[in-house]
C-alpha cells in the first residue's frame, strides 16, 4: 500500500519530535553549549511548535465539517498521539528557556 501524503506528513512529525528530544537531552547534558546556539534551538522548536499547532487546528476543522474520507485522510489518526506531541514539545520550550536562562546567568558570572 502506497504511503498517502498524510503519513508521510506523519512520520515527518515523528521524526522531528525525536529529533528535538535528542537535542533537548544533549543540551541538559553538555554545559558547554552557549546561549546563541541554545537560541538558535529555541526559535527551530518554536517553528515545530506552530506547525503542530497548525496541524491541529486544520484538523479540527475536517472533523468539525465531517470532511474526513480517504481522499483527504487524518494526520494524526490518534488524537491522543497529537496530544502527547504536543505536550512534549512545550515541554521541551519550557525546559529550553529554563536553561538558555541559566546559561545566560552563568557566562555574566564568567
């Protein structure tokens, strides 16, 4: 079976979520990285932030005028799934900001 645009949309999520989590480890375990990279990551997972966003709300509205079929198929098929990702991404903003501060804090302390 041929892979429609909504699953490859789908594993696109999936694998910029992980991407994210394995930066967001990284940068909690190497006090090395400086604040304007930390930036840089910030402003990325903001962008993935509003594209989940997006997602959700284009697919509220499919549901709401009952416009799902197989031609216009569900991103997420399990919502609970979109819910997770979008829980862990601000998540990791939160936790991002959290240390991008510290960070700051530390190199005006030299």
């Amino acid at each position: 079976m041929p892979e429609t645009n909504a699953h490859i949309l789908l594993d696109e999520f999936r694998r910029h979520h992980l991407h994210f989590q394995a930066s967001i480890t990284q940068v909690c375990q190497d006090d090395t990285i400086d604040a304007f990279h930390l930036a840089l990551l910030g402003e990325d997972l903001e962008e993935f932030e509003n594209a989940v966003s997006q997602v959700s709300r284009t697919e509220l509205r499919k549901r709401d005028k009952l416009t799902r079929n197989s031609q216009n198929p569900a991103i997420f098929p399990d919502h609970s799934e979109w819910e997770v990702l979008q829980t862990n991404v601000q998540s990791m903003i939160i936790d991002l900001r959290t240390i991008y501060r510290l960070r700051v804090e530390q190199s005006h302390r030299g």
